[in-house]
C-alpha cells in the first residue's frame, strides 16, 4: 500500500485529510509578541482566527517543518507497513524539501524494505493542493508508486498561481516590493498581480490600478487559458485569506464566461497567507501544456 503525505501548506481542511487518507505534517506558526507559543497551522488555531487577529495588527511567522517532525512523520507511516509519496511546498519557497530528502535517506537505513519517495510540488497553497487532488486520483485508479513519483514529477511546475493582495505592506515586509513601490502603489491604490517563477518561488508580475481592473485581470488570465485548453476547469482552485467576498467575485466573473462545475474555493492557510496578509485572492490551475 502507498500513503499520500502532505504538509499544511497545501491547505486541505481537517475533514479532507480523514476523508482522503491523508498524513498530514504541520508548518508551525507564530505570534512575533509571542514567540514561545508555537502553533500548528490549520490545526492549533483556525486560519479565519489568525487573519483577524492580523487586521488588528498582529504579526505572524512561520517555520518550515524541521528534520526531527519529518522522521517522526515518515517513520509513523514506515513503522504501520505503507510506502508513501510526499508532497512538499516549493523548493523555490523553502528549504523543506531538502530537509525531507534527508530525513528519507537516514530511514532508509532502518527500513531497507520501504519505499519513500518525496517531491519537490514547485507550488503553493491551492496549487499544491491541486496537485495532491491529481495524485490522489491516481492512485484511486490503482496507480503503482513509481507511476505516481512519476506523474508528480511531469506536472510539478505546470501548476499556475495567481494572486493580488489587499495590503502592500505585507509585501514590503517580506522584501517582494521596494518600500517606494509600497507608498506610492498605497497613495494610488496600486493593486500587484503575483504568480510564480521558475522555480515555484513567489513573484511580482504586474500592477494595475484599482480592485477593478485586478479582478478583471486575474479572471481574464484564466479564461484565455481555459478556452485554449479547457482541461484547466477540471484542476482549478480559487482561493482567498479571510475574503470569500473576493473569492466569490472572482469565481462569478470566470462563471460568465467557462464552466466553472468542477472549480472550488478554498482558504489559504498562513504557509504563504503570513506573507499575503488577509484579503489576498488567488487562482491556481493545472495546465499541462505550459
């Protein structure tokens, strides 16, 4: 049997992890007034909580998963007799993906027996969460290991992310913007179009003027690609960090116009939320022809 591991970056809710068989390993969080408390994200506080508590000026960090929650992690799975897959949060985000490698290779030794294999997503949040959607699929379908690792690995980096953010200043803060790009992008209610680059780390792409002509970008980007290759309606994520005004909005422009039966909304957890803010809305995809 193969397990499918994941990490709370990808944003599946607590009732998805039991309903999918699901091992789950947690991105810690924490308050910068309050360092020692350590919490467990989507698990220890609700991420509507933390999005409050960051519009009323509270500042959270996170941690990437370290070595030791690893081995405790993929041994639990080792130890109950499964292979498994992990699905990690983008190499070009973190250094967790590393870490995992090396937590495998030291239970290697200890478990001769079990296959384990980990994979760089080169997504985040919603998107990575599409790509765990597609996996599961799989192996439903009775997809061995080898051809699940290799499936991760062909659409790994074809997922596209888009986001745009209601606050700059949670991007000055973690260095995506120049601190004149946040003054003036405030003074003239400058709204950023975020995607991802190569290597699945988080970039600026473009800016517009106004909520307006953001959302109009967002959703007109989807619908070019999903009319030029319709399979993306079946692999699209809308996502939000406490704004599911914006999220709906988002999703009734793209209903206008494609099939939106098969697309969902979900909340972005505070993994990549922390350096969004609250009111980030986002779209992510599966598009294999990219």
């Amino acid at each position: 049997m193969t397990r499918i591991i994941i990490d709370s970056a990808s944003d599946f809710t607590q009732e998805e992890i039991k309903e999918f068989d699901l091992e789950a390993l947690y991105v810690s969080v924490f308050d910068t007034d309050d360092v020692e408390t350590i919490l467990r994200d989507g698990l220890d506080i609700k991420r509507s909580d933390i999005y409050k508590a960051m519009r009323k000026g509270k500042i959270f960090k996170t941690s990437q998963i370290n070595l030791n929650q690893y081995l405790e992690g993929f041994e639990k799975v080792c130890k109950e007799g499964e292979d498994f897959i992990y699905i990690c949060l983008s190499y070009g985000l973190t250094t967790a993906w590393d870490t995992s490698r090396m937590a495998i290779k030291m239970l290697e030794e200890k478990y001769p027996q079990r296959r384990m294999v980990s994979i760089n997503s080169k997504s985040m949040t919603i998107g990575e969460q599409i790509i765990v959607r597609d996996i599961i699929e799989k192996k439903n379908k009775g997809y061995s290991l080898d051809e699940l690792e290799k499936r991760a690995n062909e659409i790994s980096g074809k997922v596209v992310h888009l986001f745009t953010v209601d606050d700059l200043n949670y991007l000055f803060m973690g260095g995506r913007i120049s601190k004149t790009v946040k003054n003036v992008g405030q003074v003239l209610n400058i709204k950023p179009l975020l995607g991802d680059d190569d290597d699945g780390a988080l970039a600026l792409k473009d800016k517009v003027r106004g909520e307006a002509k953001i959302y109009k970008k967002l959703s007109n980007t989807f619908i070019e690609d999903a009319k030029k290759n319709p399979d993306v309606l079946k692999h699209a994520i809308v996502g939000h960090t406490d704004n599911i005004e914006g999220a709906q909005k988002l999703f009734d422009m793209i209903s206008a116009e494609v099939d939106t039966k098969d697309v969902i909304i979900r909340e972005i957890g505070p993994a990549i939320g922390a350096h969004l803010g609250p009111g980030a809305v986002a779209i992510a995809y599966l598009d294999e022809t990219r």
